[in-house]
C-alpha cells in the first residue's frame, strides 16, 4: 500500500490543465505516519494548506465582482476556499466560523444577513461580539468590506455629500430652445464562443460564470458535437436523453443525428 500511493494530483488553477501533480517519493509504513498525514505534509510544503487564514489574505483576494458591493456571501467565500481558489484549510468550516467572528469583533470586516431591495440588511455585526451561530455558510449571509459594514452601521449614503447642500446638477448648455442634457450611458453585450479544448472543460465553468454571473440577463447554452460507430448511435442517442430528462433540461436541449 505504502509503495503504491506515491503521488497527489489536487486542482490549481497555475497549471496549464488545471491540475497539480505531487510526488510524495518512495514511503514505508515504519516511518511511523499515516497516508493522510503524508499528504497534508506534503501539500503545507507546497504552500497549498494552511492551518489559518488573514484578514489581510481575505481582503487582498477580495473578488473584483464584489467590490463594488462590498459584500461576498458566505457561501461562495467558503467555495473558494475548497476549490483551490484560495489556499485550502485543513478545516474550513471550524476555521473560518472562528476567524470571521474574532474579524467582525476587531472591526477587521463586518458581518450581514438578510438583505433587503434598498441594499440594506435585516443584521449587521462590526466591532462587536457575534456568536458564531449567526456565521452560516449561505447565500444570504455576507462578510462586508470594512467600509460598507461602517456605512451601514453609521447610515452614511454611498456617495457622500455635504450637509446641507444638494448634489450638483449637470451642466446644461444651450441648443436653440432646449438645452441638451447627457446621454445615458447603454449598456453592452459580450458574447464568448469558440471551441474548448477537454482538458479545460472543468476549469472554463468555475472561472468564466463568476464573472460572466456580475451582468444581467445571462444565457448560457452547450453544443457538443461528437462522432461514434453507427451501430452504437442509438444506444448512446437514448442515454443521452435520458440524462437530459433527469437533469430536467429534456424541453430545452435536444440530441439530434446525422
């Protein structure tokens, strides 16, 4: 057993296919450690566990998607930290739990859930104690920059403006008898199409939808064109619907053979 487990292949999105490849070397079961804890020595060697984590690493790899918000769900920050996106944990869970609460008790980020259409939120914890009951792994809980978790405690607007005083008007300039005022500002469309090489399949969805999903009105469609035996066809046509049907897209994407 020991001989044969030699090597370790995690995901890390540096490699060109997406994938990393560790040699653990030549092991012997009367070095007194176990498999597991080979591999966990060998991945903090490499830099791609750690025990921890900063508020300095979380801000620095802030997503740029959300720091307009300045609010990135619970959810997505603890994927980021199993995906490979960020440095692994030995134990995300437990470890963030307890390093989000000492954040928002230190005032290094804040701590927000349920939110509300005017931006706001039903709780928000900064510079506070917060049990870390309230730190749940959801979409609607959020760790806040620690300037919206401030503006949100104090009430200060976004964009700030002197008291008393009313924001400035656009320039108006005159044309014949009306004065023109400026255009709004259209938005745009991206589309990306190609072809996908399959060693990339995996990696294309977990770094272009995040940034495809900071827009609006996003379509997603798959064309997959594949040549088999014709005596195979049918058999791989019906399984193909099949999946199709029990992933509930059977009305939307169809299989089709020539």
């Amino acid at each position: 057993v020991w001989g044969s487990y030699r090597f370790v292949v995690v995901a890390d999105g540096m490699e060109a296919d997406g994938l990393k490849v560790i040699d653990l070397g030549a092991g012997h079961a009367s070095s007194h450690e176990s498999l597991c804890g080979r591999v966990i020595l060998a991945l903090k060697a490499q830099n791609l566990l750690n025990e921890s984590v900063g508020a300095g690493y979380i801000e620095r790899n802030w997503p740029r998607a959300l720091k307009e918000s300045g609010a990135w769900p619970l959810s997505g920050l603890r994927q980021s930290f199993l995906n490979g996106s960020l440095t692994r944990l030995l134990d995300p869970d437990a470890t963030l739990r307890g390093k989000i609460t000492e954040f928002v008790s230190h005032g290094d980020f804040g701590l927000a859930s349920g939110p509300k259409p005017d931006g706001t939120y039903e709780s928000v914890w900064f510079e506070q104690p917060v049990s870390a009951d309230e730190v749940m792994f959801e979409a609607n809980v959020f760790l806040l920059t620690k300037g919206r978790a401030k503006s949100l405690k104090t009430g200060a607007p976004p964009a700030v403006v002197a008291a008393g005083q009313q924001p400035p008007e656009p320039e108006r300039q005159p044309d014949g008898n009306r004065d023109k005022q400026p255009q709004p500002v259209q938005p745009v469309t991206l589309t990306v199409s190609g072809t996908v090489p399959p060693e990339i399949w995996n990696r294309l969805g977990t770094k272009i939808l995040p940034k495809l999903k900071s827009g609006t009105d996003l379509q997603v469609g798959v064309h997959f064109t594949v040549t088999v035996p014709a005596d195979s066809a049918t058999s791989l046509e019906k399984d193909l619907e099949q999946i199709l049907a029990d992933l509930g897209l059977g009305g939307s994407v169809r299989v089709e053979k020539r």
